[in-house]
C-alpha cells in the first residue's frame, strides 16, 4: 500500500466555499479579506479564487485575532509585521551560510598559507568558482 501524498501547503485548491467553511468565515469575508490585501488567494484562468492550506492557516489567524479584539487595521500591521519577520529570518539564514563557507575558505586559505611560506611564497590565493574570481588575504608580518 501506498503513502498518500500530501499537496504542497502553498497550491491553492480550495475554492472560496469550502476555504471560508474551513477557516470558519464567511465567503464575503475572505473577499474582504483579499480587497485589503490581507490574503491573495490563487486565480483559476477563468478568474476563480484558489486557495492554499497556507491560505487557510492564515485566515484562522486572522479570524483568531479579530475575535480576541483586535482591530482589522491591527491584524493588518500584525500581518505585514510577521510577513517581515519571516522575511528577515530567511535572509539570516542565508547570511549564516554564506558567513560559514567565508570562515571555510578563510580556514583553506590559512592553510595554504602555511603550504605557500614552506615555498616562500607570501600571500595566499583563494580561486572562486569562477575562473575570474580570487580573494587574497592579507597579514601582517609579525
């Protein structure tokens, strides 16, 4: 027997009725929803909203919010808020990494420091995946 897949939680294939029974809202709402730009469903080529599972967490939130108090104007800036925070957070992750393999290549060109002084060269030489791309580092003489 075989695993059922699961769809990618970013495919929209809830239509506007069954989302808004879904998140527990009113049809109308989510097109008040989208008006404000709080969620942008998919569109079919007929023009039909389409919406993800990502979609229907997102207006659970949503309706979450609204019903503890919170102003629309504020589910607004709260969403835009963790729309950035996520955004930052992607953009952390890839600096990480690219910080990383900048501390490898510093480690590989210290390396090769002490290989170039054994040969009584000075500086070391770091080629980067393009054949025009080099880093050379530099130190003081002790």
């Amino acid at each position: 027997m075989t695993a059922v897949e699961r769809p990618d939680p970013d495919i929209g294939v809830y239509v506007i009725s069954v989302a808004a029974q879904l998140a527990g809202l009113h049809p109308q709402t989510l097109r008040t929803y989208e008006r404000m730009g709080l969620i942008l469903p998919q569109r079919t080529g007929g023009g039909g909203r389409r919406y993800s599972h990502r979609d229907i967490e997102k207006l659970r939130s949503i309706a979450e919010l609204t019903a503890s108090g919170i102003g629309i104007e504020g589910v607004r800036r709260i969403v835009d808020l963790e729309n950035k925070v996520a955004a930052l957070s992607a953009r952390n992750e890839e600096l990480v990494a690219e910080l990383e393999a900048t501390r490898a290549a510093l480690a590989q060109a210290l390396n090769t420091t002490r290989v170039s002084a054994q040969r009584g060269n000075k500086l070391p030489v770091l080629r980067g995946p393009d054949p025009g791309q080099s880093l050379v580092v530099w130190r003081r003489g002790r």
